[in-house]
C-alpha cells in the first residue's frame, strides 16, 4: 500500500541518508518514476525532504527531522531483528513487510542504540543456509505476486484459487479453505481444507493464485504446530512405499543418518560403541543414498534386499 511504502521512504532516510533514485527504488520494488511521485507527495504534506542535484546526488531529509514511531526498548529490538533473519519470511511472502518492519524498529529505537541494536543482531544467526558438512538446505523460490496473493487469503479468512502441479500429474485449478502456512527448512506449505477435506500444497507447485471475496470455511483459532505435526502422520501413513530400516552406526556420524530419515522409533548402543537405530525412509532409493554415503561407518542389519543392494552397489566400484 502507498502509505506503507511513503513510511518506508521515510525511514529509509532517516537511517541512511542521501540515497538516489534508483537506489530508492530498488529498496521499495517500485519503479524510479513511482520514487518522483512519492517523494513529491511527502513534500506536499510537509516532510522536509530535498533533492541534491550531481553526480552524487539524490534525495534527502532536512537534518534533525523526527517521526513520531517510539515504543521499543533496546532487547525488544534485538529480538525482533534477530527473529527477523530466520529463513521462511520470503516462502510465505512476507519479506517486503519485513523489511519496511525492520526499519521501523530501528527507528523507534533512541539515537545512541540504533546502531549497537544492528551490530547485536549480527551477532546471531538462525538457520543458515548450510549445516557444520556444508550440505545445503532446500529453499525454494516463490514469486512475490503468488506468496502475496496467498498469504493476503490466510489472514484474511478468505477462499483461496490456485493453480497446483500435484507430483506426476498436469495442473489444474483448485478452490480451498486456507488454513495456515508452514515453512520448513526452505519449503513453504499451505495448509487448507477442500471439500471437506484435509488437504496440504507445496508452494512451488503453485503457479497462480487468486485471493477470493468469499468467506473461508475454517475454525476461528487454529493449532499450526498440532497439525502440521498430525499432517506428518497421515503422510506417513498414507504413503505404501516408505522403507523401514535397522542399522549400525558408529556414534560419530548418527545424526548423519538419522536427520535423514522420515522418522526414527528407537536408537540403542551397542557393546562395541556403535548405535543400533530404527529408522523409516521414503523408499528403497532414499534407504540406498543415506547409507551408501556413510561407507563403512554405518551397516544395515534389516532388511536384506537394502544390504544385497549396497553390497551389489559396492561390487561394481571394484570392477
């Protein structure tokens, strides 16, 4: 909305100086010619912000200009602009509310904290992009005009339209209830209900989406967390190809194995040292790939067409 970007335009300002068009623009996601306009409209409305002619020049707020956004200490900015870098804000289409957000806080902030509040926040880092062995973890991309559109239905109560890829099968419109939205390690879902029914979306299936103006059919208060985690067990369930697996793992480099599995019942040790866990795995494929990767640092005791096919696998590298 244009009140919230002429915020924005505000504190960006404040916080950063002379900026130039472009570089206005480029922060807001808006056009150099929409920047002119807007920056023409706080002039009108009495913003003392001027123009700076050069090669260096660009727009800027007379010195000692205030705005009236106050109300957080020191921590409670810290806290916010820490929360603020975990990942999930741009899967569900949040992060240029986020980033007009965190400009906000810093504002409120006095003068003499602004600049330690960002410097602390540096200071943690949530979930990054890879883990300690440098494998990376999924993020996918989601275009702002679906996750907006998407995310604008959830808080809205409203009906949602979206056109879903489901795996192996062609695209085609759906009308559902949405219930919430879940981001995990990088992968944004919805959940909603359609036709009475419990029904959960990848959003990188989604290729178009359409906020509708009826109602959704949908409880007042919501669990996210309980059902997201009840979503798994009818996943789980309904799923006739997943793997169970026993195996040996030498301590060092269990959780090598058993962040890869779908689930783990049980972990034991063993005399010689070694863990001897219980594990479900999407299928024979995905059994394979996360025992072959740790060699001879992990052994499958059950069942046997996964040890004959690693022990097959294992014949063909000597050949």
């Amino acid at each position: 909305m244009r009140a919230d970007r002429l915020v924005s335009l505000v504190l960006l300002l404040r916080q950063r100086g002379r900026l130039s068009a472009s570089e206005l623009a480029e922060e807001l996601e808006v056009s150099t010619r929409t920047v002119q306009r807007d920056i023409e409209a706080l002039s009108s409305a009495g913003v003392p912000v001027y123009a700076e002619r050069g090669r260096h020049g660009g727009f800027a707020l007379l010195p000692n200009f205030q705005t009236d956004l106050t109300g957080l200490n020191h921590e409670e900015a810290v806290a916010l602009l820490v929360a603020g870098s975990r990942p999930g804000v741009q899967e569900l289409g949040l992060g240029t509310a986020l980033a007009s957000a965190m400009l906000k806080v810093i504002d409120a902030l006095p003068a003499q904290h602004q600049s330690t509040a960002t410097q602390v926040s540096q200071r943690f880092l949530i979930d990054p992009a890879t883990d300690l062995l440098a494998r990376p973890l999924a993020s996918e991309e989601i275009p702002n005009k679906i996750s907006s559109e998407i995310t604008r239905a959830v808080l809205a109560g409203h009906q949602l339209r979206i056109f879903y890829a489901a795996k192996n099968e062609s695209p085609r419109w759906r009308t559902v209830n949405p219930i919430g939205l879940v981001t995990v390690r990088g992968t944004g879902y919805l959940l909603a209900t359609r036709d009475g029914n419990e029904r959960t979306y990848r959003l990188s299936r989604i290729s178009e989406a359409e906020a509708l103006p009826q109602a959704s059919e949908r409880t007042e208060t919501v669990d996210l967390e309980d059902l997201w985690q009840e979503r798994i067990r009818q996943f789980r369930r309904d799923s006739e190809i997943n793997v169970r697996v026993i195996a040996r793992v030498h301590p060092d480099h269990q959780s090598d194995l058993t962040e890869t599995a779908l689930e783990i019942h049980s972990e034991e040790p063993e005399p010689d040292g070694w863990r001897r866990v219980d594990l479900t795995f999407h299928d024979h494929s995905h059994a394979e790939w996360a025992l072959w990767k740790l060699g001879n640092l992990a052994e499958v005791v059950t069942p046997n067409d996964l040890k004959n096919s690693l022990y097959n696998r294992a014949l063909t590298m000597t050949k």
